[in-house]
C-alpha cells in the first residue's frame, strides 16, 4: 500500500545530495569550463569573441578565457554570486504546475495506426492554445511547430486564446523583436533557448546571437540543456544531472554579464538512454523521473525558477493502457503530483509520442483527464489506483525506496565524474559512449 510521503522524513538526505551537486557542477565549472568550438562557416572560423567579452567582462577574474585551451573558466565563487541573486517568487506559474513542453516537427494524424507525415499549419497553433485555455493549464508551450515556420504569427495566435504566461521557441530577429512586443503589451513571454552542445561546448553561433539579443532586452529566458546518458553525457543518473545542472549555471552565468536584470528559467532535461549507436531514448522511465526531479529539487532550495520534464514518448501509437492513457504517462503523474515535493513545474506530459518528433491532439486530451483524474484522488484513491495494477504498485513502490533513500540511484563518485567528463572532451571529442566509465556504468534495471 502506497502511503503519501512525508516530505520532512527525507529531506536531510535529498538537501545532502543536491549540496555535492551544486559543489560538484561548480567544480566542473572551474576545472573543466566552457568550451570555445573551432567551427567554419563560409571557409572562416566562426567569431565567438563578442560571447566571450560578454561573459568575462567585469568579473574581477571571476570568469576568465583560456586561449591555449579555447575554454571560458568559471570561479565557484563568482557562480554563487549569480546564484544568489536569482529569485523565483514573483514567477507568474504557480508550484507544482503541469503544462505543455517540447517541439514537435509533425502531427499524428487522429485515429490513425501508424505515423503519417502531416506538416503543422496555423490551425494547429491555434487548437494547442485552445487545449491550454480550455483546461485551465498552468502555462502555454507551442507544442507543434515546425522551426523557421510562423515564428512572428505563433505570438499573436497564441495571445489572443490564452492571457497566461507563455514560452515559446525563436531563431531570428523578427522573433526577438515580436517577443518584446508582446512583453511591452502586457502578455508574460519566455523565450527557449539551446546556447550549449553537450558536454558543456557553446552551440551555433546563430542560437548565441538570439539569446544574447533577448538578454540585453530583458526578456525571459529559459535555458534547455539536455544531454543523454552514455552519449553525450556520462551513464549514471548523478553524473547526467550533474552535467545538465552545470550547463545550466554557466548559462546563468554567461547571462547574468550580459544583463543582470533579466530572469533566467532552469529548463535542464538531464535525458536518459540507451547506450550504443542506436540509442534509445527513457524518458518516462522511472530512473529519468527522478534525475529531472533531482535538478528540480536543487533549482527549488537554490530559489531558481525551473521547468523539468516528466512525460513519457512510450509507444509508437497512442495507448489505452492505464486511466485513459498510457502506462508511463500515468506512473510520471503519480509520482510528480503524489510524491515528488517541491518542484516548481513540469513539462512534456501530455501528447508526444515516439522520439518528440510527433505531436498528437488525441494523445493529449487524454494526457489531461488523466492528469486531471489522478490531482481529484486522494490517499485511498491512489491506493485503488495501485491496487488494481500490480505493474503499476511495484514501480511506485521500488520509487519510493529510491525516494526515502536516494543514494540507492545516485552516487557522487567524488572526483572521478569530473575526470570522466574532461577526460571525455579532450580525448573522446564528447563522446562518452567511448569511455569505460559508460561501458561499466550499464545496469539495465534502470531502464
């Protein structure tokens, strides 16, 4: 029998851990860094210099450019002082708030047995903003668009439907420049950005250039860092968290010397997989649940704003398994709203289906009454939930042994991940699949 947990019983546990964490991804800062890549465009090598003068301007050393090294250093000192003057009590989304995420390239066509290639148009923005408004979601996301398309025109159709605070994904000027719009007009805006390639390497110049402009505008950003285990970060549960949750304070940091003033949302997606060429993506799988929550729990005592993913892509089709929904969607619910405690927003739950690249308006709706079902039942609800399902009893109850005692997922290997993650830029070109810490770091019960 599943019993609501009492959150004070853990706490000194889980406030142990996310202090090495947030020890440790400082460390990874100052010894590692940031790396500067060599990329061509056009037969000439692309100027990071102004992204460079942004961030160590000002610092007093506390961040610092290595030339012979092409990395950006931060001091662990100077990462507590951008932290310390973040703040999250005036973000317009309440805790524990489940909405929308991702982007999704296609539509699955309703009904349907298998994936037809169906392009999003601008009806399809306007029904995801109607899904929001109708169900009284928390905040909007454009779940499906198709990137380079209707990025000015998502603002307006999305704004006329739902007055809530909104995010969205830019790539251009006119975006920027439509998002300020939209601020100056009233409508609470966040803008997605992806400024690293993991492990911890600045991204396209392009992607640079957006998010600077939007933090010399004061308009919010949400920074997605998202590495994947045994891929392009290390294997083990703590090991992707600590990577993510490192990216994203030297975001932080890189922002808070453009512009001090603007808000900076945590939208680390620490994302597990399969190792191997033909990797396969877990989200959904209990182990992902709690690296996201881990972040999570950490963003929350540092009074970080954050948004992190507990959904599931399980099946190739949409599923009837469970409530309404699909088994993993239901299982992601019941610990985030049952058990997980201080969170500050979760997204991706509802509607995604096989690798994100497909969004499903079917899916969703269903998503949501099953999310809406689980929120309305109490103690003795969940409890009949749990006793009608064996599968899902089990899982709840392996989770919340994992919960009252989390170093039986995550251990800190002290020192040894920080070798691990430089070893694997400098030698394996970011490739962690190449190193034997991956090779002995694969238990599959985590899948």
């Amino acid at each position: 029998m599943l019993k609501k947990i009492r959150y004070n019983d853990y706490k000194n546990l889980w406030n142990r851990l996310v202090r090495n964490l947030i020890y440790d991804a400082k460390e990874v800062l100052l010894y590692c860094g940031v790396k500067i890549p060599r990329k061509k465009q056009n037969g000439s090598l692309v100027d990071y210099s102004e992204i460079i003068r942004c961030t160590t301007k000002g610092t007093d050393y506390g961040a610092i450019y290595d030339p012979g090294t092409s990395r950006i250093h931060f001091e662990p000192a100077y990462i507590q002082s951008v932290v310390d003057q973040a703040y999250r009590f005036d973000f317009p989304i309440v805790d524990r708030a489940f909405g929308p995420g991702g982007v999704a390239a296609f539509i699955h066509k309703q009904g349907e047995e298998d994936y037809e290639l169906k392009d999003p148009q601008m009806n399809h923005i306007l029904k995801q903003a109607m899904l929001v408004r109708d169900n009284e979601m928390p905040f909007s996301f454009v779940c499906a668009r198709q990137l380079g398309q209707y990025e000015v025109e998502q603002f307006s159709v999305t704004s006329n439907i739902f007055s809530g605070p909104k995010f969205f994904n830019i790539s251009t000027e006119s975006g920027v420049q439509e998002a300020e719009n939209q601020i100056q007009s009233g409508q609470y805006v966040i803008t997605n950005h992806t400024i690293f390639s993991s492990p911890l390497t600045l991204s396209f110049k392009e992607n640079i250039d957006v998010f600077v402009q939007c933090v010399q505008r004061r308009i919010p950003v949400m920074l997605v860092t998202q590495p994947f285990s045994g891929q392009n970060g290390p294997m083990t549960p703590y090991g992707i968290a600590l990577l993510a949750f490192a990216e994203f304070l030297a975001g932080m940091a890189i922002a808070f010397g453009i512009n001090s003033e603007t808000k900076v949302i945590n939208g680390a997606l620490p994302t597990m997989c399969t190792p191997g060429k033909n990797p396969v993506l877990k989200i959904g799988s209990v182990v992902h649940n709690f690296v996201n929550y881990l972040v999570a729990y950490t963003s929350r005592l540092l009074d970080i704003a954050s948004i992190q993913s507990g959904c599931t892509i399980d099946g190739r089709i949409h599923k009837d398994d469970l409530l309404g929904t699909d088994y993993q969607t239901v299982r992601a619910m019941i610990l985030w709203d049952d058990m997980f405690e201080g969170w500050h927003m979760v997204r991706h739950c509802y509607g995604f289906l096989n690798d994100l690249a497909f969004f499903s308006f079917e899916k969703a709706e269903d998503d949501i009454l099953a999310l809406r079902h689980i929120q309305s039942l109490d103690e003795n609800g969940i409890t009949a939930v749990l006793a009608n399902n064996v599968r899902l009893n089990r899982d709840i109850q392996r989770a919340e042994m994992f919960y009252q005692d989390p170093t039986l997922i995550f251990h800190r290997e002290k020192d040894r991940l920080l070798e691990v993650i430089i070893e694997t830029i400098d030698t394996y070109n970011g490739d962690f699949g190449s190193h034997a810490h991956t090779l002995q770091n694969i238990p599959q019960e985590w899948f």
